[in-house]
C-alpha cells in the first residue's frame, strides 16, 4: 500500500498535528491551553518539513564508514528541509517562551487565565 | 451551538486545503538538485561530516546568524517584560531531598553534556543550538533545585555578547581571508571525520552554542525570579 510508506504516514501525522493545533487556539478559552496549540501547530509544520525532504531508503545525512563520501547522494535523505527545520525549531521555542511571558504578564494584570476577561480590544 | 459549528467549519476548511497541498505530493525517490550539490561538494568544501551542519553553518551561514539574532532578541524581551524588585520570600516548602540530591549529581554532568554535543557537531546529530539548550536545561534543573539561588545576569550577558561578536568577526575574517562572509576554510579543513576539522565550523559552533546556552538561561532565569516574586 503506498498510504503506509513512511513519508506518507509522517505528512498525515503532521497535518493532523497542525489541525489539532488549529482546533486548540480558535475553540480554548485558556492562554496556556492556546499557547499549546500554538506549539503543536509548530510541530506539525516541523513534522511536514521533514516528511517532504526524505527520500525512500534514504538514512540521516551524515557521512561516515556506512555511508561514503563518494556513494552518499543516492544513500541519505535530504539535508535542507532538516536545516530549516533546525532553524524553525529554534524560532518556534522562541515564540512560545515570548507567548508564556505575555501570558504571565496577562495574569499578572487581570489575575485570570479566561481569554474571554480580556475584553480591552474586542469591537 | 453556533460557535461550534464555526469551529467545525474551519477546522474541516484548513483540512480541505491541506488535503488538495498533499494531494499532489509523492514521495521523492532522489534528491533535488541544490541537495544533489550540497551532498557532493560540501564534504569537499567544508569538511563537515554531518551535512546538516554543512548547510547551517557555511552554506547558510548567514539565515544562523539571524536566528541567533532572533533569539537575543526574544531574552532581550522577555527580560524586559519580567523586570522585578529583587524581593526574595521564603519558598512555600522546602525542596525534595531527592531533588537536590539529584540536581548536584546531574548537572554538572548536564553541562558537559552539552559542552560535547557543540563540540561535535560537525561529525555527530547535534550542533550549537541542541548544545546550548541542554545547557540551559542544567540551569533549569538547578533552579528547581535551589529556589534561592540567582543566576548572574552580568556574566550571562558578557558570555552571550563575547561569543556574538567572535561568531561575527570570525565570518568578517572569511571576507578577508577565503571565499566570503563566514566562509569556514579560514582555518585548515583538516583530518575528514577527526575532532579538528571542517576549518573554523566547530569554532564558530561553540560560540553558537555558548550563546544558545546564555539566552537560554536568561530566559529560565527570568521566568524563576518572577515566579518568586508571585
């Protein structure tokens, strides 16, 4: 079957991810609980980045005695969508520690957690 | 009732549209042409081992030189945002002996555990940003255990400045010196596969990796002086 190869069941594990990650931040009331959506709608991206760029059969991009310099193209999986992964991993860490300190700061001010009490920029 | 029902409409939408984007995808069976090349001549070029590092380091060497920036810019914020008065109250209980215990066990061998996973990064998975987060991870680890503890915001900050601006000289020294702007073959390339190799790669991985650790632990330690202040 080819819906069981591995970077098909990588790219549906990561769009559900993203689709969980969407239901968490449009229906929480709760920062944290949005917070997490937002982490796993980061992840999910993660898990499609790196699900396009392998290559069947293909083992991690690191050359040494298994995989030789000379044979390595048709041996490893592709190492650009890792390196941006790497990237966007870093970006995303940074985004939700910003997020945890709003909301840390949002408690601080109405010393609740319920979105729905933040009523100071709804029309 | 209605909001559901608004909530099941996009959910089911951003699923109909992510359908059609993997309707067309097929598991590629060779690489792409930049992979093809990266894969051919970055043994040559860089003398990295892991390609990864290859890419992140040299190739793109620059996009890393934002993402640090990135980070520096988020600690910058977030220690804004977390400004206290250096008020200490008493913890509400005392921490567990087992915590401790652990902590003074584990740390240090957390530190350099990180310190290994930098080093290596051109020849083993890892580099200067896992590196750096298990660095900080140790710190958070030693909070826990030591609520009265407080980390140096001064040396955090020379540590983080001091491997910033060598990780910039040292790409201006590729101007000068080889092919451009972080060029890594300033230094020789070296043995392929040994701990002294890929040029300046694992010079310029410890100090991302410093840097990493330093932002990183100014954030954890932030965040734990505000919680003591709630």
């Amino acid at each position: 079957m080819e819906i069981f190869q591995l970077e098909y069941i990588t790219l549906i594990t990561g769009g559900l991810l993203v689709l969980t990650g969407l239901w968490g931040i449009i229906s929480q009331k709760n920062l944290i609980r949005m917070v997490i959506g937002f982490s796993l709608f980061d992840t999910g991206l993660h898990v499609i980045m790196i699900s396009i760029g392998y290559i069947r059969n293909g083992t991690a991009p690191i050359l040494d005695k298994a995989v030789d310099k000379v044979n390595a193209a048709g041996q490893i999986v592709d190492p650009l969508p890792q390196a941006l992964v790497l990237t966007a991993i870093v970006i995303g860490l940074g985004v939700t520690a910003l997020m945890l300190a709003y909301v840390v700061r949002l408690h601080k001010e109405k010393g609740s957690l319920n979105i729905t009490n933040f009523k100071d920029l709804k029309w | 009732m209605i909001k559901k029902l608004i909530y099941i409409l996009v959910l089911v939408g951003a699923g109909i549209i992510m359908a059609q984007l993997f309707a067309g995808f097929s598991g590629s069976t060779e690489l792409s042409e930049t992979a093809r090349y990266y894969v051919e001549s970055g043994p040559e070029e860089t003398g990295a081992a892991n390609l990864v590092t290859a890419v992140i380091v040299t190739y793109r060497g620059l996009d890393t030189l934002g993402e640090v920036t990135i980070l520096f810019t988020v600690a910058a914020i977030i220690a804004f945002f977390m400004k206290t008065r250096e008020q200490r109250d008493k913890p509400k209980r005392r921490v567990s002996e087992i915590l401790t215990t652990g902590a003074r066990i584990l740390v240090p061998g957390t530190m350099l555990f990180g310190a290994y996973i930098f080093i290596n990064g051109h020849l083993s998975p890892g580099g200067g940003f896992q590196g750096g987060a298990i660095i900080a991870s140790g710190f958070a680890l030693m909070l826990l255990a030591f609520p009265q503890a407080n980390l140096s915001h001064k040396t955090i900050r020379w540590v983080e400045s001091i491997s910033g601006f060598s990780f910039v000289i040292i790409g201006v020294l590729g101007i000068f010196m080889a092919g451009g702007f972080l060029d890594n073959s300033i230094l020789p390339l070296g043995n392929f596969g040994s701990l002294f190799s890929a040029g300046a790669i694992p010079i310029i991985y410890i100090f991302i990796g410093l840097k990493v650790g330093a932002e990183l632990s100014n954030v954890v330690g932030h965040m734990h002086e505000k919680q003591k202040e709630i």
